[in-house]
C-alpha cells in the first residue's frame, strides 16, 4: 500500500511540473495581477494620461496605471510609442530582449535531453529490481501462499496415497529435520510430479503448503519467459534470494515443461531466453553455492521433454508418478468431492467408481458437478443415481444434440450402423461389455455404442486388439449387408482410421507382426515444438516401411472379414437390434443383453425420462431436417 501511494505521489508531482511548464511557455513574461489590454486602449490610456509607469521587454509591454492596477500589452512591430510616453512623462524602463529568452532558450534547448536521461534512469532502476512498482521486469512473480488462498490438507486429497506417502515425509523433515539427519539422510532437494492432466498434481503441492507449516512459494513456468531479454533469469535469482530469506521453505514451480524444455530443441536457436532461463534454474538448484533448507517442487504431464540435466538427482532427486486412480481410489475421491452434496439413498458411490475406469480425479470432481447441476434442473432436493448416470453420459458420450433433427433415412442407417457395432461387441472374445447403444446425436457423433470395462486395464492381449479392430470395422459392414456397396456412407470414417492406428501400433511397437518381426519402429514420429531437435534420422528402409504398409493392411482386413463372418451369421440380431434402436433411440447393455435372447425391451412409459441405472428409455421423436454439411456421423471410440 505504501509503495502505491508512492508512486501516486511520483505521478502528482510529474503532473504539477508539467503545468507549471505549459503555463511558462504560454505566457511567460505576464506577472501576477496583470490584465491584458489591447494596443490601442494602451495608446488611449497614454494621451488621456492614466498611465503612470511601463517595463518594456521587446515588444512585450507591461505597467501601472495611476490608480494602481497593472495592465499587459503587445506592441506590433514598427510601432513608435516611446516619444508619446516621454511627452506623457511616464516613467519608463526598459530591458534587453535576449535577457527574457535566456533562460527559456536553454530549457527548450536542453528538456529533451533531461527528459530521456530521466526516462532512462527511471527504466534502469525498475530492471535492476523495484519491489511492487510498475513495470519491475526482473522481480519473480512467485506468490507466498497464505491461510488467505483456501487452506488445503492432505485429507482433501484421495486417489494417490504412494504420492502422498513420499510427500508427506518431505512436510516431516521439515517439521523434524534431526529425525533425518541424525542417521546421516539428506532430503531430496527437489521432487517432480509427473502425470498426466487431471489427477491432482497441483492439489498435491497445495496441500504440502497446507501441511508444511513453512513459507510456499508458488510460481507458473510460463511467467518466467518474457519479450525482454534476461528477464527470466532475473526472476530465477530474485525467487531464490526471496526462498533464502524464508528458508526453511518450499517452491512451487507448476507446468514446468513451459521453460525446462530440452535445451537446443524446436527452432529457437542456441541462445534462446528460455535456454538462458533453464539454465540459471540449474545454477541455482545445484550450483556452486549450496540451497540449504529449499526444496523445490515441481509438476508436469509432459517429462519426455525436459532437459536431462533438470532431472539428475541433486537436483530433482524424486519422481512421483501420479496417475489415474484405480477403482478403490475413485471411490475415496467421489467421497471428498460429494461432502457438500445432498446424496438420495440409492446413491452408490462403489457402484459409480466401477463404471468411471480411466477417468482422472478432475474427471470426477467434473461428474459430480455435472449430476447437481443436472439435479438443480430438475428442482430435486437431492442428487439420485439417475444424475450420476446421466452426467457420466454426457462427461464420456458428450452432450445431447436435441437441436440436431435427423431424416428417417439417416436415423434408418445410423441404426443399423450402431447395430453392427453392438453385435460384433457381443460375441468376439475378450472384449469389454456394451454399456450403452443410441442414435440420439451426442457431440460430434450421431450415434455411439459405449463399451466400458468391467476393470482397470494395465494392458491389452492380441486377441483383444483383433477383437477390437473387428467392432469397428462393424458399422462399415452392417451398412454393406443391408444397404449395398452404392449406399454405404462416410460414417465410418473415424472408425477406419481408428482401426488404422491401432493395426500400426500393433506392428511397430508393439511386435505383433511375423513378417515385419518384434522390433519397435516410429523414433522419428518426435514433434519437434515439443522440446525435440529439428533434425530428423529415419530408420527405417523402403521395403520396410513396405512390409509395414502391407501388414497394416492384413490386419484391417482381417478385421473386416471377421466383422462380414459375424453379421451374417447373426443377422436376425442385428434386423432386431436396429428395430429396438429405431423405436426406443437408447438401449442400455442389459437391453441390449436381453434382446440378443429374445426378450424385448419393455417401457412402462415411453415419456419417461431415459437412463435409468441399468436401462435406457424412450426420448421424443425426432422429425426430419437436412444434416449440417460436414457432419458425417463421426463416431468416436476409445483409442487402444
């Protein structure tokens, strides 16, 4: 506050100088009290005898009248009026030109050159470091984090209890360093959360600062990097001179690929101000004077592209993986994130973390947000399994397009298309089970068939990629048998090139290909803006990447060829699959079950409003309307 009011005063004073120099050059010889009389109420005055003395400078000409007021007047050139004051016998004085412009010459003369001296002394001292002020480039923009930011503690976090177990024994060690030392241990100086987007990185570090009881400093990696030159190692010294200060202390440093990229990488050059950045970062974590009593946490999705000598230990002695949470840790984190929210009874959380596999704590902190959202809607009281299901359909399937309104030819063949996915998904081996199947528009699709797995899945065998590649390949198919090669649509675009790069990734990285062999191709797929050199080395010959090409292909088709073995066996299936998909536009998995053994799918009330746990339901009808040109039906699926 004080600094503020500083630089208010800096600026009045500034303003009042510059007044006062506008007032000099607009009427620089006037005195005070002097009235401005025109030349020929001055001539006037003399032959009536009013006028008692005058001061002439050059042309300009001031005096008093015999009753004591002064007056200002200009006297034009060639004018002769000192005979008629002498006559007059006014007193008169009279004083050299030169001498009133002496001094307002060498101000005019010399202001722009005070002006940018000041200008520059001014910029200088605010870059070698001006605390708060405006425009203090070389000061870090780190934030000591307080009660007043939301006191965050390890009880807040769920889901990751190894990351938590490591940190927790850092906020130890700075409670109780002997316990470590005494023993000979050194605290790692530096601890690197690793992960992808989502899972609670920055959560962690938040409720280290909760926990720590120590001054936090918390920075981003873009605010070190600036457009002038030297700025970011600046701040990278004045950060650590502030964790000195307060030390025992930690740093905070989120997204740190944005300046610890590989050094010489992207198109930059050698001496970019990143690099310059990264490397006064280095000097300071493990330089030649030792940072007792600073530990620097840091946290990115991307560690393949930092700089090898960032992660060195004595610098960032620990990495802490964090990753999605298993079934046992979403439960614990729909636990904290539903606290404030009122839950109807048949709420199961178990029941929800076993249908959420793959999603990140964000992803579930956003469901259940979603599902009040969705309960406010509604004017309901409490959130029921209805919401969660609801919200989870909308977080994995995207939003409902109800504004979207399909041709009766279009819903006929998005059925069938979905249908074909559906079918194959029921009866190839090792697959997961179909969650749900709907032609209502969600995203950028117009329909989907959802498969979730019953577990968390580490890894995938060969038969379910096979199995995989053969689903997709279900829609393409299911339109040949029923509309013919000459009606068969774009839909299946995403579908093809999703078969695509999982059949590639089966024979260049992952070996399952006899002809190409079990040897991992692909090094030179590196993006180079993601911290990789421009430079390129391709490893591969041209009758490999020959025998690749071909074996992609074999494996596409033999997908193909299963999805036509299977649909035509059971096409009976697939003609009631797209009826029911036709009539009730949602089926659920055990709809879908159920309609494979005969049983057709009953609804008390096809008004009713859809998904129900463990069912689907009838929405309105959709009247007809031209698709939206570019919108092919794209179906998105989850990538291998």
């Amino acid at each position: 506050m004080n600094q503020n009011l500083r630089n208010f005063a800096l600026w009045i004073v500034i303003l009042v100088l510059l007044v006062a120099l506008f007032n000099l050059f607009q009427n620089p010889s006037s005195q005070p009290g002097a009235g401005d009389v025109s030349y020929s109420q001055f001539r006037t005055d003399v032959l009536n005898g009013r006028v008692k003395s005058v001061n002439i400078t050059g042309q300009d000409i001031t005096g008093a009248f015999e009753d004591g007021s002064r007056f200002h007047t200009y006297a034009p050139n060639g004018s002769d009026y000192v005979s008629m004051l002498e006559e007059k016998n006014v007193q008169i004085r009279a004083h050299s030109d030169s001498e009133k412009m002496s001094f307002l010459s060498v101000l005019v003369s010399w202001f722009p050159m005070f002006l940018l001296i000041g200008v520059w002394i001014f910029f200088m001292r605010q870059m070698q470091g001006a605390g708060g002020r405006a425009m203090g480039f070389g000061k870090s923009k780190a934030k000591l984090l307080t009660e007043a930011h939301g006191r965050v503690t390890f009880e807040d976090v769920a889901g990751v209890d190894e990351a938590k177990e490591d940190l927790e024994e850092i906020v130890e060690f700075l409670r109780d360093p002997q316990k470590f030392q005494r023993l000979g241990g050194r605290i790692p100086r530096g601890v690197l959360l690793v992960g992808p987007p989502g899972t609670g990185k920055t959560l962690l570090a938040r409720a280290i600062a909760g926990e720590a009881n120590v001054p936090f400093f918390t920075i981003s990696g873009s605010d070190f990097v600036e457009m002038f030159v030297g700025v970011g190692a600046s701040r990278v010294r004045d950060m650590f001179e502030q964790a000195k200060k307060n030390a025992p202390c930690i740093i905070f440093i989120d997204e740190i690929d944005a300046v610890g990229r590989h050094r010489g990488a992207g198109l930059g050059g050698g001496n970019d101000e990143r690099e310059q950045t990264l490397n006064q970062l280095l000097v300071e974590m493990d330089g030649f004077e030792a940072n007792e009593g600073i530990i620097l946490i840091a946290a990115t999705n991307r560690p393949d592209v930092l700089d090898p000598a960032l992660l060195r230990p004595g610098r960032f002695d620990r990495q802490i993986v964090v990753p999605n949470p298993d079934v046992i840790g979403r439960e614990k984190i729909l636990k904290v994130h539903v606290r404030k929210v009122p839950l109807a009874p048949g709420v199961n959380l178990k029941t929800i973390a076993r249908g959420t596999p793959g999603f990140s704590g964000a992803d579930l902190m956003n469901l259940v947000n979603e599902a009040a959202l969705l309960a406010a809607r509604r004017s309901k009281r409490m959130v029921t399994a209805r919401e969660f299901e609801d919200a989870k359909d909308k977080v994995m399937m995207g939003a409902e397009r109800r504004t979207l309104v399909m041709t009766e030819d279009e819903k006929r063949l998005t059925a069938y298309h979905e249908g074909g996915h559906a079918v194959i998904a029921m009866h190839v081996p090792s697959t997961d089970p179909v969650h749900k199947a709907t032609i209502i528009p969600r995203g950028r699709a117009l329909g989907m068939v959802m498969q979730l797995p019953e577990r968390d899945q580490l890894s995938m065998s060969y038969e379910q990629m096979t199995s995989r590649l053969a689903i997709l390949m279900g829609g393409r198919v299911a339109e040949e048998l029923i509309f013919g090669n000459n009606r068969v649509t774009s839909g299946a675009a995403s579908d093809i090139e999703q078969a695509t790069k999982l059949a590639r990734a089966m024979v260049t990285r992952w070996g399952f290909s006899e002809a190409v062999g079990r040897v991992a191709y692909g090094e030179n797929q590196e993006e180079v803006f993601l911290g990789h050199s421009v430079q390129r080395t391709q490893n591969i010959s041209e009758e490999t990447a020959q025998k690749i090409d071909s074996e992609v292909r074999r494996l596409v088709d033999e997908g193909y060829t299963e999805a036509t073995r299977l649909l035509t066996e059971h096409r009976s299936e697939l003609e009631s699959l797209a009826q029911a998909l036709l009539e009730f536009e949602t089926l659920s998995g055990d709809e879908i079950r159920g309609l494979m053994d005969g049983k057709r799918p009953v609804r008390e009330d096809p008004s009713e409003d859809k998904s129900n746990i463990g069912r689907g339901s009838a929405v309105p009808s959709i009247g007809p309307k031209t698709r939206p040109e570019g919108d092919n039906g794209l179906e998105p699926q989850p990538s291998a």
